[in-house]
C-alpha cells in the first residue's frame, strides 16, 4: 500500500487533552500554536520533520473529533495505521477513509476500529 499524503483520523467520545497526551507521547514533538473556536491547531515533529496538526471538535456531528496530520512524514503510512494505533492508546472508537481518497473510490467507504476489530462500513458523513 503507499504512504498516504496526509493522515486523518475520526475519533468518537474523546477530548483534546487524551489526544494530545497520546500524541506527545507517539511524536518527537507536539506544540500547541492556539485554537479558533472548536479547531486546535498544533505543530508536530517526527523524525526532524514538523507538520500540521489540526484536532476539530465536533467535525461530524456531536461525539466525532477529526485528527488531521498534514504530512506523509508521520509514524503511520496509510489512514487505518493510525485509526489502530488510537482506538487502542485512547480505548474509542475510531474511523478512517477505506482508501487514500484516489479517484472512483467509495467516498462513504470506512473502517471502523473499536476493541481490537476493524470492519468495513459505509457511513454517510453528510
């Protein structure tokens, strides 16, 4: 599989401050550049290189958070390597796009990660 372009990531029930601790923990560095409302925007460094970190409360209705890592210089190469690492360092529900968003691809074509199982689902963000 190749590495995605970015990383993003749908995390249910959870706050800022669990994922924020979970990522001080998994990057180099994590600091927080201040927040607009319900977006968090923060710099993260991994293996010398520093990137965008953008952690939207609310990004699909009440309960979700987005996690959005603007590199594919992360720890993780795809989507779903991410969704595991934080369903199980957060112990949450977590989702990811099935794919890296390539053209003809299922827009509505998720994994859902919970408990140590993943399973395709069709979830209509609207």
């Amino acid at each position: 599989m190749t590495r995605h372009p970015d990383i993003e990531i749908y995390i249910k029930n959870t706050s800022v401050e669990k994922i924020t601790a979970w990522l001080s923990q998994r990057l180099d560095k994590i600091h927080a550049l201040g927040n607009k409302g319900l977006l968090h925007h923060f710099t993260g460094e991994y293996q010398q290189h520093t990137f965008e970190v953008i952690i939207h409360e609310r990004a699909l209705g009440k309960g979700w958070l987005s996690v959005w890592f603007q590199s594919d210089q992360t720890p993780w190469e795809v989507d779903l390597d991410c969704a595991r690492e934080a369903s199980i360092e957060l112990n949450a529900q977590v989702r990811c796009i099935a794919s890296g968003w390539q053209e003809g691809d299922d827009p509505d074509e998720w994994w859902k990660v919970e408990q140590g199982q993943e399973e395709k689902i069709q979830w209509a963000t609207d």
